[in-house]
C-alpha cells in the first residue's frame, strides 16, 4: 500500500522521497499510480459517486438484517467521493461515529463536501494506521489491489467485523466480449471474481461470513441503453438463482460482511 516518508507525509506527497521510490520501484508502473497521478479520476470524474446512495442502502439493510449489533464507529477503507458513509450516516443513529481513508488525494478532495459531525475524511493509508473501529467498510476495493491476500490479512485486525462490495466480474458474457479487459483499463480491477471464488478467497483470509446478498445496481436502477436491454434477462434469471444470473449475465455483486477469526 501507500509508503511513509520520515516527514510522516506519503512518499508520493514527498519531492526528495519520490525520488527515491522511482529509483527502486520496478520499471512497471505500481497499480496505486492511477489513483494518485489523476489517470483514474479522468476516467472517472465523478469517482462512482452515483451509485453511492444506493450502495449505502444496500448495507443498511444487511446490517438490519444480520442482527449484529450496532457499531459505534465506521471506517471505510479506500472510501472515494465519500457518497457511501454520508448515505450510512443519514440511516444510522447519531451515536454513530464514521471516517472515510482513501490514498487517492483527489477523491479525498471529493468527499470533503460529505464532510459534517461524526463523518470526517482522511488522506491516508488506513493499512499503516494503529486505528481501530468497530466496522470495516471495503467496498469495491480489493479487486484493485496487487496483492489482494496480504491486503485482506492485514485489515482483519482494523474491525472485528468488515463489509465487503465484490464485484462478480468473471462471468460468460463477460468473456465472450472481453468485458474483463475494458473493466481491467477503465477501473483498474486487476483481479475477477464469481461468488465461489469470493466465498473461497475471504475463507482462505481468515474471515467467516456472518451475512450476504446478491445485489445488483443494473436491475435496481438501470441507467444506459445496455443496461435496460439485459434488465429483463438478468431479473428473470436472478428469480431462479442470483449466483446463476452472476455466472451467466453478470451485473451483479456480492455483499458481505464478514468477522475475522482473531477479532
């Protein structure tokens, strides 16, 4: 993740140590670039901003639906615009504490504007931090990651328990119009998952799953031309099997939250 200079400033925020780190990194740009040289936010200016309420929705109603109990403070790893914990915020009650962590300066300047009490944002690498919360949200995030393993193992110890967004990617509609590679270019997902492999991936990490869900934005709310013409297909295999429509038809992610097994 985001290395530290001694000034306590990220290398990348750092002249003298920049310099450095383009001295022994490998000739290959890291994956983090995108996100921190405005690659990433050109592609996406609005950093997904969109979907956020939605997304805000969607975890709310797992959380009720789990019967967990009520967190008392809410850190979301690589948090972007910041749309996701202002949604939460509305939704949860006002004992409630939430902090938004991204790397990306750019998307920390976005969600300043959700900035009010109990909901601050912080330009930094939540992975290097001594924090501790009582929920985790990683929403879309670790199919970003070079090294999702480590990356997993590592936030474990940040919440006893972790909301994960996963993307449900490798599907064979996908494959048959190379969507993998457009979504690999234009989001910088650098891993693709079905929900087994999901499943397999946070087992193989340390968590057990407490509660999860298909959930779909492209049924909810479709937007373009595309999305309305595979709404009926996708729902009408969803009713059978969500995991099936996934596989098949994809547009669909998996909601989870999860509790590590040394929290």
């Amino acid at each position: 993740m985001l290395e530290f200079a001694a000034t306590g400033r990220p290398i990348s925020q750092d002249p003298a140590s920049s310099a450095f780190l383009k001295s022994w990194r490998h000739p290959l740009n890291s994956s983090e670039d995108r996100y921190l040289d405005g690659e990433y936010l050109a592609s996406n200016p609005t950093w997904g901003e969109e979907d956020s309420a939605w997304k805000a929705r969607m975890i709310h109603a797992l959380w009720q639906r789990s019967g967990l109990a009520l967190p008392g403070s809410v850190a979301e790893i690589g948090c972007g615009a910041g749309g996701i914990l202002a949604g939460l915020r509305a939704r949860f009650p006002d004992s409630v504490r939430f902090e938004g962590f991204d790397i990306a300066p750019a998307a920390i300047k976005l969600a300043q504007q959700h900035a009010a009490e109990r909901l601050s944002f912080h330009c930094e690498d939540l992975t290097a931090s001594e924090r501790r919360f009582d929920m985790l949200l990683c929403i879309d995030v670790f199919e970003h990651v070079e090294n999702p393993f480590e990356f997993l193992r590592t936030i474990r110890r940040i919440a006893p328990l972790v909301v994960f967004n996963i993307p449900l990617e490798m599907h064979l509609a996908g494959v048959l119009i190379n969507h993998q590679l457009w979504t690999r270019r234009h989001y910088g997902h650098l891993h693709f998952y079905t929900a087994a492999v999901a499943f397999e991936t946070l087992k193989e990490c340390g968590y057990t799953v407490a509660a999860h869900r298909y959930i779909s934005r492209l049924m909810d709310l479709p937007r373009s031309a595309s999305e309305y013409l595979f709404w009926l297909p996708r729902k009408l295999l969803a009713l059978a099997s969500p995991e099936l429509s996934a596989r098949v038809l994809g547009g669909t992610s998996l909601l989870v939250m999860a509790q590590g097994r040394d929290a």
